[in-house]
C-alpha cells in the first residue's frame, strides 16, 4: 500500500496512527515521484 503523508493527514481514518511500519507495510510517496 502506498500512502501519501500530506493526504493521510486529511483522511478520518489515518493508516499512519493503525500501527504500521515504514517500508514494511506502507512507503512515503515524495512530490518528485509522483508521475511515476
């Protein structure tokens, strides 16, 4: 699952606070990466 940090920020149900890990179970996406 990919999880754009801005945009969690914003979301009611935030899977950043459900106790997952960084690069085991979620990436940040970064601006420049974006139109990949």
């Amino acid at each position: 699952r990919f999880v754009d940090a801005a945009f969690a920020r914003q979301c009611t149900r935030n899977p950043l606070r459900r106790g997952q890990v960084e690069g085991r179970d979620y990436h940040l996406l970064h601006p420049e990466d974006a139109h990949q």
